[in-house]
C-alpha cells in the first residue's frame, strides 16, 4: 500500500512537473498563424511558405504553420471553421464564399471572412502532350482532361471555360480531378491527354512536364474570355514560359486574395499586411508570380469587407483616406 501511494504522489509530482513546463511555451507562442495554401507542386504553397517564414520572424511571439490543402474552396471553409488565420483563394471562389455557392462548395455565405490583399493573377494555363493533337479548346472533346481536385479553384475554373467555350464535361471523353502533379505524372504515362491548371506564370508542375514530353499550351481565346466576363480577364502566357513554348499563348487570369477571417485580432492582420508588402523581395525569391503583388493593386476587385488590421495598414500607407 505504501509502495502505491509513493507511485501516485510520484504520478501527482510529474503531472505538475508538466504543467508547469508547458506554461512558459503557451506564453510565448501568443500568436498562432496557420496559412492554408494549395498541392505542394503549385504556387500557393511555396508563397505560404515564404509568408510563414516572414510572420514568424517579423511577428513577436508568433508560432507560424503552413498547411497544404485542395487549394481555395476548402482553404475557404476552413477558415470560416477558424482552422486558419490567412488562406490563398482565387478570386471567384472568394466570389462565391461571401454570397454561399452550394452548387461550388459553400452551403451558406461565409459570413466570417474578410480580406486582406489581392496579390497576383492566376493564368488559366491548358497544357497538352503533343501527341494527344490537341491545339484549341474544341480539341478537348472527346479526350482526358484534367481538372483539378474537386471543387477547387482550379475545377470551377474549369467549367467555367469550358461553358464559355460551348462544352462541358460531358464533351470530354473522360474527366480526372486530380492536383497538378498527379495530372502531370499521368500525362507524362500516356494516360492523360491534357491539364487545366489554374496557377501563377511559370507553375512547377507545368514546367515539369515540358521538359518531359513534347507539349502544347491550348490557348482561351479573346472571346471566351469576354463570355466569362468579371472576375475573368485577358492575359497572355510569353513565348517561353515552358519549354518548346516558343509564341505567346492568349488566356484568361483571374485575381487571387489573401483572406483572414473576423476572429484574428486587429494587429495580428495589421502586421500580416504590412510584413507581406514590406517584404516582398523575399515572396519573389519563393516563386516568381509574386512580381505580380504590388500595394497599388491591393485593393482591386475586393469581394469582401477587409479585415480590420487591414483597412489600418491602407490608410496609414495611404491606399485609404
């Protein structure tokens, strides 16, 4: 009995001992940002990278993740959960997320986000191998293509471009939704004919896979895109963006957001914003597409209320009066 009783005072002590050790941890670690990006083959994860990287370092007592995920519709639910502080989202899904799309993935409005920044476009970029003979968007019936993971940003772009160009999936002679680098691994084994990947210029995967194989990119034409309409533009991916690229291909782009949601304090959003603007060389450095960020587009075809903090950093920089 005695022998028990020293265990469990033993046990007590320890319990305590535990305790007490977390305390400190939990005082420092104040700040917890999880940044919820995309596939790890994409853009959006090596920019996430970068950001948690200069919130960790920039932020005091701030503890920084970065989580990939299927890209803009789950980071978007995910946030209105509260699993994440900042979250890359193309700017349709954005869209739809405030006004609650349950035809793409949002049930209700998620009435919690708010924004934070535009930053750079993504290129609706159509990457065939040479020898599926697939050089325009009528081309595409009858063969494989892949989407991008369900209900993606990529996916709903995807049919969106096809609707605006007369198809659907039902014109193709079978549809994956996988991620880019799946799509890419299939496409390299013959058992894909093309990929839609909706992604900043110069995509990994897509550069992988032009060095691999011989491939086309499928251009959308000018009046596609004007079918599209808002938050669809006009881009163009230059000659030489991939290998074997050797003329400009017209597409449509449409803007990506950075997004918070309500329940981050003020400040922790105030110095999101500025250290992303402060620090931009170091975005760059992570993926090229991050040229593209600039303070003076910040603010361009915002979907949503800003964030608080945000809204602090424009009018302290001018942006807002």
């Amino acid at each position: 009995m005695t022998i028990i009783t020293r265990s469990l005072s033993g046990l007590r002590l320890v319990a305590v001992g535990a305790v007490l050790a977390v305390q400190p941890i939990a005082a420092q670690a104040e700040q917890f940002i999880n940044v919820l990006t995309g596939g790890t083959s994409g853009v959006y994860y090596p920019i996430g990278v970068a950001l948690s990287k200069i919130y960790g370092e920039g932020i005091a007592d701030a503890r920084t993740q970065v989580q990939s995920t299927k890209a803009s519709v789950e980071n978007l639910n995910l946030l209105q959960q509260g699993k994440g502080e900042l979250a890359l989202a193309l700017g349709d899904s954005v869209k739809f997320a405030w006004e609650g799309n349950a035809d793409v993935g949002f049930a209700a409005p998620l009435d919690k986000l708010r924004g934070i920044a535009a930053v750079y476009p993504n290129y609706i970029q159509i990457a065939a191998s040479a020898e599926s003979g697939i050089t325009t968007l009528a081309d595409l019936a009858g063969k494989s293509l892949s989407v991008g993971a369900p209900k993606s940003g990529t996916e709903l772009n995807a049919r969106a471009i096809l609707a605006a160009a007369g198809m659907g999936y039902d014109n193709l002679g079978k549809t994956e939704y996988l991620p880019f680098a799946e799509s890419v691994e299939l496409l390299k084994n013959r058992q894909l004919d093309a990929t839609l990947q909706s992604a900043g210029l110069g995509v990994a995967s897509i550069k992988d896979l032009a060095t691999s194989v011989k491939t086309t990119i499928v251009s959308v034409p000018a009046d596609v895109v004007e079918k599209l309409g808002a938050p669809y533009i006009a881009a163009t991916i230059p000659a030489g963006t991939y290998e074997g690229q050797t003329a400009d291909v017209p597409t449509a782009a449409v803007v990506n957001f950075l997004v918070t949601h309500e329940d981050v304090s003020e400040e922790t959003a105030y110095q999101m914003t500025k250290l992303m603007f402060e620090n931009l060389p170091e975005l760059v450095a992570a993926h090229n597409a991050a040229r593209a960020i600039s303070l003076e587009n910040a603010l361009n075809g915002m979907p949503l209320p800003l964030h608080p903090g945000a809204e602090r950093y424009y009018r302290e920089v001018g942006l807002l009066k």
